[in-house]
C-alpha cells in the first residue's frame, strides 16, 4: 500500500569531516536537507521533578517512508527551527504477513529549560 508523502521536514543525518585551522580534521554534523514525510507530531512530556522543574521534554514523531535511510545518529528540524536528536532505530511495521504500510516510525526528543 503506498501512502502519499507530502509533509516536508529538514533532516541531517551522518557526519562530514572538517578541517580546523590547526589542520586537526573533526567530525561535524551534516547539513539539514528537506525531505518528505508521511506526517509529524510533537507529543510534549512536562518534567515535574528532577534537575530542573522548568524542563520540559518533548517526543517528536515521524512517519518517513521505509526507503528514507535514517541512522541513530539523525537529526529533524521542525519548521519552528527546534532541532530534535534520533532516539534508536526506525519502529518497521513492514513485517506482517498481511500489510506491509511501507512506512516507518521514528522518536526523536528534545529538551527545554
């Protein structure tokens, strides 16, 4: 079953080596590409005890298609311009016997205050 995918979100993912000016070559993040999604949602999470009861954390969720590569080390950016952090690997659904959606869900969290 193929789902339209329509919602655009920019997405950084992997690492480019960067040569400083002391020649010492690092390993920066990639730069934000759009791309097209399914659909997102932020589902927020106050926290009420801890370090800081002014934090808040946030579960951003996405539904890529399963041909977009997305490793751990991933990035979203929201239209707002709040940068999210990839929890783990994509949740496949395409493994059932009788429906495959061809899509794929990704947690990515971020952290105010």
């Amino acid at each position: 079953m193929d789902f339209p995918v329509e919602v655009p979100i920019e997405m950084s993912a992997g690492f480019v080596e960067v040569e400083d000016r002391f020649g010492n070559v690092k390993l920066v993040s990639a730069g934000f590409s759009e791309v097209l999604v399914f659909g997102w949602s932020v589902n927020p999470v106050e926290e009420d005890t801890g370090e800081s009861v002014m934090r808040v954390i946030d579960t951003l969720k996405v539904i890529a298609p399963v041909t977009l590569e997305i490793p751990p080390e991933t990035k979203f950016r929201t239209p707002d311009g709040r940068e999210w952090n990839v929890e783990g690997s994509p949740r496949d659904s395409n493994n059932g016997p009788w429906w495959s959606p061809g899509l794929v869900t990704v947690t990515a969290k971020g952290v105010e205050g």
